[in-house]
C-alpha cells in the first residue's frame, strides 16, 4: 500500500505544509497539504517539484578525510581532536561554525549550546544574517525582542498592505497567492508595492514606488512626518506604551515630499497618494524582505516602518503590523535558539549578564559565551587572516552565497581545517574541505522549523538514509561526546532535542520572554512524532487555544519598563555609483531556483524558465553598451566579476541592474554573482548589502555562440576550444548547453568556424568515438550544424552562429526523447527548428505545467484573451500562480501586434 507523510517544504520561509506518497514501487510525489494553516494545500513551481530532486545523483553518502572515502569513527576523532587542539593551543575564539536556515531547530540548537555553552565562544553565525538579521535588529531595538508581531491572515485581512524590498510573487508565492485572492475577494483592498524593478508582484499592485536603492528610510521617515502633520497619530498608545517618539520625527521633521522625491527618485504625486492611502486605511500591514534588510541602513529601514506602525497605532491587531517575511525554511527556528553571533538561546540576549547566567544554569555548562562573536563577514574575514584555524560549515554554500565571494573562497583554501557537512558532494564550498560529513537531506530527516509567522511545524522523514549520511544534530553531538562533554549531548532522538529546546524556552520565564513553547517541555517521541502545526507563544500551563497568536495589541513589549521604542533614524543614501563603476547592481533570487541551486538545479523542470544566469538591463543601456538582446555581458566590480546574458528590458530602470544570485562554478563558468559584492554591512546587524552594488559593464568579446543538447553531462575540461562562457541545466533526457567560443589569438589563421567542432563535440558531450554527425557549415552565415544518431536514438546535436543562436530550443531539447528513424525528423534536428507538422512550444512561462510561449500565444488568438482563459485552456498560472504575470504580460503584447 502507499504510504503518505505530512512534512514541511524545505523551500521559503512561508512553511507549506507537504504530503509524501511513497508508492509500493518506490516513486514519490508530492502535493500540498490542504489542511497546514500556512498553504491550505497551495504549492509553489519548486514546492510542487520536490520529487524530482531527491535522487541520490551527486550525494554526499560516506565520510571523507582528505578526499578519501573514511570511516565515521575516524572522520568525528579527527574533528574533535582537532578542534580540541586548536582550542587548547589558541583560544576558543579561534574555532567557528557556520551553519544555515536550511538546518532544521535540533541541529540548531546542538551547535548553539556546544559552541556557546561548551567551548565557550560565540562565533557561530549563520546564512541568515544575510538574509534576516536586520529584521531581528530593528525589532529588537524597537520590541525589546525578535518578535514578529502578526500573522498570514493579517495580509488577508488588511485594507492596505504595502510591500517593500519584496517580490512577493516569485520568492513567497503561497502568500503571494492568498494575497491575491484577497484582493479579489475585496477589490477595495489596495496593494503598494515599492521596488527599483517592476516585478512579477507589480501585477496585482494599486500603486507601484520605483524607488532608488537605500530611499526606503526617507520614504518611511516622510511617511512619519506626513502622518503627524494630517493629525494621524495614535496619541493615546504613543504616551502610554511607547517612548522616543519626539526624538524620532524630530530626526525627519525636514523631510517634506519634495525632499522625500529627491531622496528616493519618486514623482511628488506618487508619494502624495501613498502617504494618503496609508493615513486613510485603518488595517495597514507593511510586508518587508530582503530589499529593506539586504542594506548597509538595513536596520535603520526596519525601525522606520515600525516606526510608522507604532505612531498609529496599527499594530499587533487584526489587519495591521510589520510584517518581516523571512526567506529561509528555519531562519526563525535558528533565532529562537540563538543561531547568530549576536544572541543567546529563547531569544535571550548574550549582553545581558543575567540571561547568561540563565542559559549557563540550565544548560549546567562549563562556560558560556560571554561577548558576540564574529557576524558572517567578519568571521570569513578573520579566517582569511587567520584567526580562525579551524571552521565547520553546516548545510550552506558559502563560496557562492556570501560577499566577497573570492575572498571566502581564498580564506577557506588557506584554512588550517575545514569541515563540511552537506548532502552534496561537489559543491564549491566542499571543494575546500578537510573533512566532508555526509548529511540527510529533506525526506531523509526528522525535525522542526519555524515559519515566518512564528508556526512551528515538523518535518518527516518518508525516505529511508541514503548510504551513511546521518542528522546533523547527530554529527555534533558525537563531536561534543569526545571532545568530553558527552552526558549534555547524550540525546535519544530529535525528540529529546526539541523537548530540552522547549524547556530552555520556558525555564525562568514567567512572561519575561517572548518566545516560549514551554507547554512542549515534557513532549514524548510519540508526541512528538505527530505534533501538529502550531504558532508560538505556547507557554507551560497554558491551553494552546487560549494563547495569543499575536503580539503587542495590550501594548505591552518586552523591554525592561514594558514600553516600545522609537528609533530616530536619518536618512542616509550613499552614492556608490562613480564614472567607473557607473552601473546600480542589485542581486536576488528568481522564481524556481533557491539558493545556490544544489537542490533546484537537479530538476528540469525548474530549469526551464531560465537556463542560464542573466543581468536585466534597460533597453537604453544596452544600446549605449552596443548590446542586442541575447549577448553576453561582462559585469566587473573591485571585487570580482561575472559573465551573464543580457536580458533587455523596460522592467528594470535605466543605469540600474538585477542579477540572480543562484549559479555557481557548477552550472556557470563565471556567474557568482556574490563575488562582485563588497562587504559593506550595517553596522548594527552586520548584514550585507547585496542589492546596491556599483558595477561597470561591457560586452563580452566571442568567437562564436553555440547551443548544445547532450544525452551525457557535457565535460567543459575536456573542451579543446578555449570557451569565453558557458552555462549548464539540466533537461528532460539530458542537459542543455549555453556556450560561447573564445576568439582566436591575434595572428591565428582561419576563424572559429574553421575549427574541429565534430572533434570537439565527440570529446566534450562524451559522443562515442568514430560516430559521424549528420549537419552542415554554412561559409556565407558562419552557421554550423552537428547532430550525432546512434540509431533512431539523438544523442546529442551542436548549434554554432556568429551570433546568439536562433534555435527552438524547447523542442530541440524534447527530441533527445524522441525516435528518429524518419530523416526528415533528422533533418528538423539539424536545422534546430521543427517541420510544419511538429508544435514548438517556446521558452517556459509556466514551470508548474510546461507551458510555453508559443502555446500561450496560439491560445491568445484563438480566443483566449485573459489569464483565466489561458489557464482554463492550458493549466498556466493554475497552480503557484507565479507566472500570471508573464501570462498578462504576452497577453497585452499580443493584443497590441494585432492592434498595429
């Protein structure tokens, strides 16, 4: 019989709920629960494709010391004895963990309470203070806690939500979805969504801020200045929960709309009718991400929304708050056992005097951390100098995903010792390890994550451990057991983790604190095994029921008096650009790709949409840079550069531009978009700024572009034609190939067309030898053409052109696939393009269900004439609903070529 498994998508901090079947033969499919309060049975493209990426293809699966295959016994003794050592020989301050949002709350909080409680240093940092830890400042200094104040339903239930920093549409499409639905329930519902692009969430916006970067502190400090003048402040709430307030709008009592328009590049009307939709709807809820936290006055941003919500009174009730909507599927379970540099476990905090002597007792530990510890740049830093001699990376990649990404990688090569734990063999990261621990991955694991409305679900193991991967949580206790401190990790299971984080959480509370799930203290493994979704506070002794599911509406915060503070910031928007560097880069994610693609990079299906990496561009830009869509662009900063294709258009601003931030040195042959980045941080969180970043820009030089589909991986180090770029995806049947030829040396007789491309095709695309392709070379166009049968079976086909290869690439890929015994099919391979009885779907729109431009656009004249046509007749924008604005898009475009 099939057997199915409620789980947690390992995905976004949105925390869908996930149902697993796993048939008698062993194939797994996924669908969303419909009864997780987060989804209610909704799932995103990458949600919806889990299954497809928990092959075993690429796995870590045993041990390795020094690249050999070791036993874990041997892998662990040398962990510890040479933390040990070091420790014992420099101090602990010269040992760090780097772990991550995707570790689940039990491997959390075991490397939180051995390197804190046990070694005695507060270097372990996170991947989450480059995507949240200027939310948990300003909420700190504004809350006297990490405290997220409402819920998902407050979206649905506000009058106004104002997006900022947030493409909601394509990084938390489930919320982006009920959002949407929302507002169509109630069309009076008004959305503002303030960006520099226009994005996919600009669809359902009333009123779209294109705002330059870092503007959002003047737009918000205006916004506060605006409310005061209009007589809208809650008065009553400001006197008696609240203090600072005078201090804050004195600081941006200057800040008239003229001055607002000059600080962020908005017109005056735009800002005038965002003031008044904000003064004049009661329910506000204001939804940040990483465009307001990914910023060198990221903090000072959070405290200038919250500052508004505050002045209003407009929080911590239904239909009103700050919003911070994390990016990770466990960056708030890594807050709430103090996973970053800068706090203790419970959200206690690590300056406090008191709280560590809490968190000591509890723990009945031999020291404790008594100072912060190095924050994510600092700490890769202090390895490039070697402060630290010895690191332990947990479930990140952080050659590709930090700043100064050279830089990380040049400091972990000349590291005395590091170790990796991941599930991944080769990643850009483990090439740099002493030590490789093989990890269970999601399906394989047991556990808990947070979601960002503060909803604590489990994840479940449907999957058996692949060869010898073991939990995180495992991997470190064993670690702390012989560096001697074996009876505090001496845990049963996860259960006995989650059950001592759950009593820490409640240990001298009493209401002190926010977070506490103290009612969870004494949880058995049965329980534990079907423990069901549920938002904290949870105290002990309370009945799960009658606990609040927000937080402040009493007006109480948790500061020492019980008051909320204003934080008086000013205005503060660098200008980085210079006659150098003259290009705004701004870097992100895309709609089915995560993070550095170990997990999305598997599937074809999620590949589809985009192929390659690219760099967004105005169109006026690129003409003065001589680009045409499709080249190949150089993109240089002091700290690195990158090659990407040009994706030209009006979306993005002139002088600005976007790139994502997933490929790496597996996919791409330069496209670690990190490695441009500086860093610049905030000085009080320590987060990067990733999205304001001066560049310069150029058009690559090439000999000749090529596309390529393959059966085999391609093997770029076997290439014998020196390659200027190349990108790899997978693909239904194989892998594609983006490619340019670099161009001959000065001198060098002939051109790139005249060289060996069936040689080349044969070693690089792993073509058995002696195997002719059928094709030709055009001398007039510089057009060459190879595809190479074994039998009816295409095994792979070559596509060369001076310029950006023309080819119908979705249908060229799709006959790897196909039987060709007829030679016209031969010949329609050859040519890139099909015959007139075969359907070229064109590039993805809709990754859910493979649907193409051409399809939507054959649909289009047929009668299909809006989004819910399109969807009725095709499936498009039926399921995640992140492509509805492309659909909408093609829509308006084929309307008005009918129009001309």
């Amino acid at each position: 019989m099939p057997v199915e498994t409620k789980t947690t998508c390992p995905y976004c901090g949105v925390g869908c709920g996930v149902i697993a079947r796993v048939e008698e033969t062993g194939a797994v499919s996924v669908r969303g629960d419909p009864d997780h309060p987060a989804n209610f049975g909704r799932l995103c493209s990458k949600g919806s494709a889990l299954a497809e990426t928990i092959d075993l293809d690429g796995r870590l699966l045993t041990p390795e010391i020094a690249g050999a295959p070791a036993s874990w016994d041997a892998a662990l003794d040398l962990v510890a004895t040479t933390f040990a050592d070091t420790i014992r020989q420099h101090g602990p301050d010269s040992v760090a963990f780097y772990v991550s949002g995707q570790l689940l709350t039990e491997d959390y909080y075991v490397a939180n309470k051995l390197m804190k409680g046990f070694i005695g240093s507060a270097n372990i940092d996170t991947n989450s203070r480059l995507c949240m830890s200027s939310s948990v400042a300003g909420h700190r200094r504004a809350f006297g806690s990490d405290t997220v104040p409402g819920t998902y339903a407050d979206i649905e239930l506000a009058d106004l939500v104002v997006l900022t920093g947030s493409n909601l549409a394509w990084c938390h499409p489930v919320i982006y979805q009920r959002l949407a639905a929302a507002k169509a329930a109630r069309p009076e519902m008004n959305v503002v969504v303030i960006d520099p692009r226009r994005t996919a969430t600009s669809d359902i916006a009333d009123l779209h801020l294109s705002i330059l970067p870092d503007g959002d502190t003047a737009l918000f400090g205006g916004l506060l200045t605006d409310l005061a003048a209009r007589g809208k402040l809650d008065r009553t709430f400001i006197s008696d929960h609240t203090h600072g307030f005078d201090a804050a709008l004195s600081r941006v009592a200057h800040l008239g709309i003229p001055d607002v328009s000059e600080a962020t590049g908005l017109n005056a009307a735009d800002i005038a009718a965002f003031y008044s939709l904000f003064a004049t709807s009661e329910r506000v809820v204001t939804c940040y991400s990483q465009g307001v936290n990914q910023s060198s006055s990221g903090s000072d941003k959070v405290n200038a929304i919250i500052n508004c919500h505050l002045a209003t009174g407009r929080i911590g009730r239904p239909g009103m708050g700050p919003f911070s909507l994390t990016g990770q599927p466990n960056a708030m379970g890594g807050r709430e056992v103090g996973g970053l540099a800068n706090m203790l476990a419970a959200h206690m905090a690590i300056e406090s005097a008191e709280d560590r002597d809490t968190v000591q007792r509890f723990w009945q530990s031999p020291v404790i951390a008594d100072k912060q510890g190095l924050k994510a740049v600092d700490l890769f830093r202090a390895v490039a100098d070697g402060r630290v001699k010895a690191i332990w990376i947990m479930a990140t990649n952080p050659v590709v995903s930090m700043p100064e990404a050279d830089l990380v990688r040049a400091a972990l090569a000349a590291c005395p010792f590091v170790v990796v734990s991941d599930v991944i063999a080769e990643t850009d990261t483990t090439a740099h390890a002493h030590v490789l621990l093989p990890s269970l991955g999601w399906g394989e694991k047991h556990g808990t994550v947070t979601n960002s409305e503060r909803r604590l679900s489990r994840q479940r193991a449907f999957l058996s451990a692949p060869g010898e991967a073991k939990a995180d949580w495992w991997q470190m206790a064993e670690v702390a057991r012989r560096m001697g401190f074996g009876a505090a990790f001496d845990f049963a299971g996860p259960a006995a983790v989650f059950a001592e984080h759950a009593a820490l959480s409640g240990f001298e509370n009493e209401g002190r604190r926010d977070f506490d799930i103290g009612a969870h203290a004494d949880i058995t493994e049965d329980a534990y095994d079907v423990l069901a979704p549920f938002q904290w506070p949870q105290p002990a002794g309370v009945a799960p029921q009658m606990a609040d599911s927000r937080f402040f509406a009493d007006g109480r915060f948790y500061h020492p008096d019980g008051r909320a503070r204003f934080v008086a910031v000013a205005p503060a928007r660098e200008q980085r650009t210079t006659a150098a560097h003259p290009f705004a880069l701004n870097t992100g994610r895309i709609r089915d790709q995560w993070h550095t693609m170990t997990r999305t990079g598997k599937t074809a299906r999620l590949t589809a949409h985009f192929a390659e990496p690219f760099v967004e561009m105005h169109p006026d830009d690129a003409e003065a840079l001589g680009l045409t869509p499709a080249d190949l662009v150089v993109l240089e900063s002091p700290q690195g550069q990158a090659v990407l294709r040009a994706l030209v258009t009006p979306r993005q601003k002139p002088g600005h531009l976007f790139a994502p931030m997933h490929w790496n040195d597996q996919f791409a042959s330069a496209a670690r978009i990190d490695a441009l980045v500086p860093g610049r941080v905030d000085p009080v969180s320590g987060q990067p700024a990733s999205k304001h970043v001066a560049v310069k820009a150029a058009k690559l030089d090439v000999g000749l572009y090529g596309f390529a589909i393959s059966v085999e991986k391609p093997d770029i180090s076997r290439s014998s034609h020196p390659l200027a770029y190349h990108a790899l995806a997978r693909a239904i049947g194989g892998w594609r190939m983006e490619f340019a030829a670099a161009p001959l040396p000065l001198g060098e007789e002939g051109g790139m067309q005249d060289r060996d491309w069936t040689g080349w095709s044969v070693e690089t695309l792993g073509i058995p030898p002696g195997l002719e392709p059928l094709g030709y070379r055009d001398a007039v166009t510089g057009h060459i053409r190879l595809a190479f049968f074994d039998g009816e079976r295409l095994l792979a086909a070559v596509f060369l052109s001076p310029r950006p290869v023309a080819v119908a690439r979705n249908w060229a890929i799709a006959q790897l696939g196909a039987a060709h015994a007829d030679l016209r099919r031969r010949f329609a391979v050859v040519a890139g393009r099909p015959g007139a009885e075969a359907v070229d779907p064109g590039a993805t729109v809709c990754s859910c269900f493979n649907v193409g431009i051409n399809q939507i656009v054959t649909a289009a004249a047929g009668g299909c004439c809006t989004v819910e046509a399109i969807g009725k007749a095709l499936n498009a924008g039926t399921n995640c609903g992140s492509c509805r604005a492309e659909i909408r898009e093609i829509l308006n475009g084929t309307r008005i070529a009918a129009a001309e």
